[in-house]
C-alpha cells in the first residue's frame, strides 16, 4: 500500500520513496516522465451504461427502449405509445444523459465516468 510520502516507479512500478530521483529496485530515472501510469493493482472502470444509455437514446428514444434498458418499464411503455411524448419526452431525456442527471432504476445517476 501506497502511503502519501511514497510514489510508484515510472519504470517498475515498485513504491518508492517520493523524493527519489532513480528508483531502487530497477535504477530508472523518475525525472524524465511525470506522468502517472496505470498497473494492474489500480483498477480503472470506463461506464459504457452511460454511452448504450446515449445510443439508444439518440437512435430509438421516441420508442423508449433508453428507458427499458435502464429499467423504467412503465415509463418506457408510456413513451412506446405517445411516441416519445411526441418528441418533447424524448428530448428532455436526451438532455438529461447527456448532462449526467437521467437515472437507472436504484436511483443511481448514469454519466459519463
């Protein structure tokens, strides 16, 4: 575990003192690259519930279906039927994916990360 006066070796990925401008372990310089990268023990998530959310919005959005993929089974039936809310429906939930305000079923915000 990473504590805050420790920093990952650009090189190796091995913890090493923040301070250090070579690392210990493989001898790399830590000056030359300061930007941060990513090993296997940091885990980075990407939301694709949000972009399918957009798609389908964007591509069948009068027909609902953004609403049944995220679970609003009832809303989404009253969008199939009005076609959308002749289209003003459709727009105000276009708009709220797109700003990260539209919500799954639990309640939970879908945006972009």
């Amino acid at each position: 575990m990473k504590h805050e006066f420790e920093k990952y070796c650009h090189n190796c990925g091995a913890i090493i003192d923040k301070r250090s401008e070579v690392c210990p372990k493989c001898g790399a310089s830590q000056t030359i690259n300061q930007n941060p990268i990513f090993y296997p023990s940091e885990k980075v998530t990407i939301n694709t519930q949000w972009l399918i959310t957009l798609l389908l919005c964007v591509f069948l959005g009068v027909f609902g279906v953004h609403r049944f993929y995220n679970g609003h089974y009832l809303t989404g039936f009253l969008q199939l039927i009005t076609a959308g809310g002749l289209g003003i429906w459709y727009l105000i939930d276009l708009v709220f994916i797109i700003v990260g305000q539209f919500r799954d079923k639990e309640g939970n915000y879908i945006r972009i990360a």
